[in-house]
C-alpha cells in the first residue's frame, strides 16, 4: 500500500517536472478601466488600442530578475513565455505599458487640476 503511495507520488512529481520544462505560459492582465477607457498617445493624442505583447525568457539569464519565475509552489525553469498587455498606437507606432500610461494620465489630471487652482 505504501509502496502504491510512493509510485503515484513520484509520477506525479514527473508530470509536474515535465509539465515545466520546455516553454511554458504566463499572462498578466489588468482590470476593466484599462480596457474599457479611452487612452490617447501622449505623442501624437491619436487613440491607443490594447496588444499583446510577448517575451521568451530563460530563467538563468539576465533579464530573468525582471520576471517572476515562482508557480504554485514551486520556481519554473528553462525557458519561459511570458505574455502582457500594452498599449500600442497605430499612428506613432508608439508601445506602452499599462501601469506607465496610468501613471501618465494621473500626473495630467494632478496637472490640470493645478492650473484650475
């Protein structure tokens, strides 16, 4: 009976080792504001649209202490997709990331709020 224990704990160890090797996914999403709102470029005022954007990063190398690796409780290994939303002009063929456009139009709101003063 322990012996059985032991075997299915192992296979199951396996697949979840193996289930991590190779390219895996991760994917990052924001709320329904980012979405739903109208956000215009602070190039050209032209409005954004939403992509995605995606990167291959292998967790031994540099550019990996940017990304988190952890999954459930264990750290993925090798190489890794990681997947994100940004925002994207067509016009200016500008790319932003959502939390910077955010921070953007917080910082014209305080402005505009300012002159107002």
């Amino acid at each position: 009976m322990l012996k059985v224990w032991f075997q299915n704990m192992n296979q199951k160890r396996k697949e979840r080792i193996r289930n991590l090797k190779g390219i895996q996914g991760y994917s990052k999403s924001y709320s329904i504001s980012a979405r739903i709102g109208e956000h215009y470029c602070r190039v050209c005022n032209e409005l954004l649209m939403i992509n995605k954007k995606d990167k291959i990063i292998n967790s031994e190398s540099d550019e990996a202490k940017d990304f988190d690796f952890s999954f459930d409780e264990s750290r993925m290994i090798g190489n890794i997709k990681f997947s994100w939303d940004v925002y994207h002009c067509a016009k200016c063929d500008l790319y932003v990331s959502i939390k910077e456009q955010r921070r953007y139009e917080r910082e014209q709101r305080r402005l505009l709020r300012a002159q107002k003063k």
